[in-house]
C-alpha cells in the first residue's frame, strides 16, 4: 500500500567544506582546482517523532552560470545565496506536507525568489535540489525505508513513482571522464600529485579496469579531431570493448556549427572505431539556444540529450520536439526533476536517461546521486570526483573511516587513505540499501563552516 509521509521542518543548518583537487578539472571553457562543498542537515518532525536528513553536493563554478565576467568566488555565492534562500522559504511553509509536495510549493518559490535576484535557473534551483534531498533522507528514515523500496512505497508522494520500476541493484559501471587537461598516456609530461592513484587515463585504465569513458569535447574541430583520435587510439590498444560519451558542456554556438562539427567527425577516418561504439552526444548547443533551435536534420545518428538546458519541468518536452533525445538525471538539478525525466523516458521507447556527475565527492554526495539514477535504471554512470580528488579530501580520517565501515563495498582503504573503491569498473552499491537516501554514515557536523 503506498503511502507519503507527510513532514514538518524543525530546522535546517547549512555548511560548507573546502575541496581542492589532486588534478585539475576542464570543461568546456573552465579550469576547475579547488572549489566548496555544501552540505545540508535538516530536522524533521513527522509519525510523531523527529528526524534528521542529510546531503551534499560540490559547488563547482562556470557550469550553473557560465558568464565568464563572474570569478569563480562569486559563482560560489551564487550557489550560497541559493542555498540561503530555499532554507528561508522551507521554513516558512509550516504546513505538513509530504516531501514532494514540500518541494513544489516552498521548492518553486524559492527558485523564483532567487532568479528574481538576477540567479539563472540553474543555480536557482541548486538551493531547493539539496535541501530536498535532505528531506527525503528524514522522511525515508521516518518510514523505516531505504531508497528504492521507500520510492516504490509512495513515501516521498511524488506522482512519477507509481509508473518506474524504480530498482535496487548491487552495482553499477563507472563512467570515467576524460577532461581537457586530462593526461593520457603515461609518457606524457604534465601534473602528478604521486599521491597512489591514477595520473593518466592509461593508468586509470590499468589500475580501475574501466569500460566506460565520457570525453570532453573543446568545440575546435581539429583540437577535438585530434585528441578524440589520440584517445581512440589508446582505448583501442587497452580496452577491448569500450563505450564512450561525448560532453559538448555548451561549446557550440547554434545548430549549424554543430552540424559542422559532426560532419568533420564522421569524415575522419581515425575515428570511424570510436563513433561507432559513441552512445550518445551530452547538451552540445548554449543553453540560451539549445531550446530554440532544432537539431532534427543535422544528420547525428546517435542520441543528443540534455543537460545544462534542464532548468525547468518541460525542457525535455521542448527538447524531443526539436530532435533530442534524452536528458541526464543530476542530483543537482533536483531529484523529482530526475524522478520525471525517467517516467517521461520510459513512456517512450528509443530516448535515453543518462547518469552524469558534478564531480560528487565521496561520502553523501557520491552516494545519493549514484544510486538516485542506478534506481532509475541507469546502468553507467559518470563519475569523477574519485579521479580529481583524493579521498575524502581535507575531512577528518574518522569522517572517512565512519563511512568505511557503514560501506565497505563502496570504500577501500588505499594507501592509508578511504577512497572510491572501483573493481573491474564497477561501484558496489549494495550498502546504500539501507534506511534512508543511501547512506549509514554521517559527516563531522562539527568540522565544517557554517553557511550564514
């Protein structure tokens, strides 16, 4: 019998750590090395008692707003004032609700409080994305519910739940992501933090046993044509039967560029082994475009989804209609919205849900965004926060080791240090299957700054 589980917020405390990665990070226009993490604590009051939820997510600058007049500092505020201004607005709905309803009534006004201030949508909603996480945890934590079953349950009282399987696997594959900074061989000269873990992708390959790669595209045709067929070349030597993505991360300007640049791609010859073992093409066009412009007659005969464009509930409807088809689920973006796009995807055969990351970071982050879209069917998913940092980062060694201990498939020691354990290129999610959104473990509340 389904059943939400109406809740009332007792409190809600924000926090924040700093990150600092072992290697740095480029996307599209973006060098990423060092940037916060958020992290949400909220009290609930529901079934008579009080509970607690938690969650987390990496507040990486120039992916929420890309114009290059904001430093990276104030991206970073962007995503606190966004933060601050969900937390008002949650508080201020006294009502019990259930999570989801929480999350449409409180959840869009804050989104529209902050795009008011002069936020886009994407970093609006980044705010209300975490703050429902947290919810979920404490009102599955009410039930008695993990994840999957609790979703199944009715517990959250969204309307997408009834129609999706919503599954709870032991394991899921890893997306490993190829940045532009990226080495890849290991003759290569460039930046090595010798820290034990992977510098190159040849050596992530070795050390990981990887099958899936997701490779980030620059938008200059013959620089992507030239590193594409310097990776085709090594996954062809070092990988039997790979698979790969291809992120545009908003380089292309309109339509016709893009058709321009699959064009030089399918004329390469070099390339002709990689494109055919390509599974889809992630958000290639600017967002103030992608939904204005159709892609249906540029010829591209692998899926073209959505990403970055994802800031409201009818992106992937404007989407399909221009010749997409599909669309990433993201914790950032908001689990109901990841909850919709996979009823919408699974009413119609042939589109595409894939799972991508904002370089989740161990323990909360990393946790419930794997397993959100492992539940939703996605069988690879992009990963990356392992890679670019070590560990746990600067958090206590009993922070990592409590989370060791609650997960140990998902975690090894290595080199002294807890870190993503990834065998044969597959996560064990079978400990996320507890009571609760995916974790047994908690941060250091204590050691993190507070978000005020």
């Amino acid at each position: 019998m389904r059943r939400a589980v109406p809740v009332r917020l007792r409190s809600i405390e924000l926090y924040e750590r700093p990150v600092t990665l072992r290697l740095p990070f480029r996307f599209g226009a973006a060098t990423v090395t060092q940037c916060p993490q958020a992290f949400v604590r909220v009290v609930v009051e529901a079934e008579g008692r009080s509970f607690v939820g938690a969650s987390a997510e990496l507040m990486v600058p120039k992916w929420f707003d890309k114009n290059p007049a904001l430093t990276h500092g104030q991206n970073f505020e962007q995503l606190r004032h966004a933060l601050r201004t969900a937390r008002g607005t949650y508080l201020d709905t006294r009502a019990n609700l259930s999570p989801w309803a929480l999350s449409s009534n409180a959840g869009e006004a804050a989104i529209a409080s902050a795009v008011g201030t002069g936020l886009p949508r994407l970093a609006a909603q980044f705010g209300a994305a975490q703050l429902d996480k947290a919810v979920a945890d404490a009102a599955l934590r009410a039930a008695g519910l993990p994840w999957a079953q609790g979703v199944r349950a009715g517990v959250l009282g969204d309307p997408w739940s009834a129609v999706l399987p919503m599954m709870a696997p032991e394991s899921v594959g890893l997306r490993h992501t190829v940045g532009l900074a990226d080495r890849l061989a290991d003759d290569e000269t460039g930046p090595d933090p010798k820290d034990g873990l992977p510098a190159t992708l040849q050596a992530a390959i070795a050390a990981c046993g990887l099958k899936f790669f997701k490779l980030k595209l620059c938008g200059d045709t013959d620089r992507d044509i030239a590193r594409l067929t310097a990776i085709a070349a090594l996954l062809d030597a070092a990988v039997p039967d790979y698979r790969v993505t291809l992120d545009g991360n908003e380089t292309f300007s309109d339509a016709a560029s893009l058709g321009r640049f699959w064009q030089a791609l399918c004329a390469a010859a070099p390339l002709r082994k990689l494109l055919a073992r390509t599974l889809l093409l992630e958000q290639p066009i600017a967002r103030k475009l992608a939904l204005s412009e159709s892609i249906a007659g540029l010829g591209i005969t692998l899926p073209v989804i959505l990403d970055e464009s994802d800031d409201h509930e009818s992106a992937l409807a404007r989407g399909l209609a221009l010749g997409y088809r599909g669309i990433s689920s993201k914790a950032c973006k908001g689990l109901y919205r990841s909850l919709h796009s996979a009823a919408a995807v699974a009413a119609q055969p042939g589109l595409v849900l894939s799972g991508e990351d904002l370089t989740c970071q161990a323990g909360l982050g990393v946790q419930q965004d794997t397993l959100l879209a492992a539940s939703l069917g996605v069988s690879h998913i992009e990963r990356n926060g392992h890679h670019y940092v070590d560990g746990f980062g600067i958090a206590p060694a009993a922070e990592a080791e409590a989370f060791a201990l609650a997960h140990p498939g998902l975690y090894a020691q290595q080199g002294g240090r807890v870190r993503l354990a990834v065998r044969a290129g597959r996560l064990d999610l079978r400990s996320l299957h507890t009571p609760g959104f995916a974790h047994a473990a908690e941060p250091r509340w204590d050691t993190l700054t507070p978000i005020d």
